[in-house]
C-alpha cells in the first residue's frame, strides 16, 4: 500500500514539557523604577480626576491612590472639604523621601509654616483644591529627575533597595549595569 500522499498536511507534533521563554533583558534598576514612578503619579492624577469630579458618588467608593489619600474621611462625607495625603513614589509604593518638612508655627493668632530643610519626608497634606496641582508638580519633578542630582541619588538608593530579591540566593549589586545578580554569575 502507497501512503505518500498523507505526506502533504501532515501536522508537527507539539513538543512535550514546558517551552523555554525568551529571556528579555532586564532594563537597569533606575530606568525601570523612574518609569514605573512616572507611570504611578499619571494614573494617581487621573483617578484624582475622576474621583473629585463626581462629588455625589465620591464617599461610597473610595479607594486611596498610590500617590494621595483622603486624611479626613468621615469629614469629608458629611461635605468638608478634603484634607489629602500628596507623596511621590519610588516605584509603586515606597514613599519617595525628598520633601522638605513642612511645620506649622502657632503665636497666638500667628499662624506661620516654617520649612525644615534638615529633615525630608515623603508626604504633605494639602488641601483638596491644591491636590492637582501638587501632583502634577511632583509629576513634573519625576520628568525631569537626574540620575546625578541629591535627589536622584536618593530615589536611585531607594530604588536599589526596593529592586533586591526576595530570594534566599546570594545576591550583589553590580553598579555598573544597575542590577542584582546572584553570586554565582561573578
């Protein structure tokens, strides 16, 4: 018997086990975190968008962004005003220390903000109508935030630290490609 003609559409079979994936490299530890943060505070300002453009639905579903969270929740449902947490990030959620702590002087009916450079903080409280502009400015820092400047160089040790694994292996970082290998890679 012929069976040549079964030849043509004959199909490949599937290899058996699980298929190796493609290693795509990974980018450098600063490249990676300064996206992500910049990815972050766009979609914190557009949830605060959406969020305080709805003032009759606002209090049945709130949800804290990553970069701001209403302080005075109770408050704020019965019609106050809002009194936001503004942070920028290193990555998702570590709280990007640069801002200088802000400390309100009380003499009497003197009311003062006195600035204390010496100690940096990752959060402000503002006021509800100063949260969009307090975002976008912090937006504006992370577009333009250089790997050589003082706070470039926190946002990338803080980076560093989020980016080591979790793992039991034996980890180094090796600054020149910005990266965690494992020991064994030397």
């Amino acid at each position: 018997m012929e069976f040549e003609f079964l030849k043509t559409g004959l199909i490949e079979p599937k290899p058996v086990g699980r298929s190796k994936k493609e290693k795509t490299p990974i980018e450098p530890i600063w490249n990676r975190y300064l996206l992500l943060s910049q990815e972050t505070i766009s979609q914190s300002i557009e949830d605060w968008e959406k969020y305080i453009s709805k003032p009759e639905s606002r209090s049945d579903d709130y949800y804290a962004a990553k970069n701001w969270n209403i302080v005075n929740r109770e408050q704020f449902k019965r019609g106050k005003p809002a009194e936001v947490s503004c942070s920028m990030t290193v990555g998702r959620s570590m709280k990007f220390k640069i801002i200088p702590k802000y400390i309100w002087e009380v003499k009497g009916n003197d009311k003062k903000i006195k600035i204390d450079y010496s100690e940096k903080v990752g959060a402000v409280i503002q006021k509800e109508h100063n949260v969009m502009a307090t975002l976008i400015n912090f937006q504006k820092i992370l577009s333009i935030l250089d790997k050589e400047s003082e706070e470039g160089q926190i946002f990338w040790k803080q980076a560093i630290n989020i980016a080591k694994p979790k793992s039991k292996k034996k980890w180094y970082y090796n600054e020149k490609a910005d990266l965690w290998l494992e020991k064994d890679q030397l």
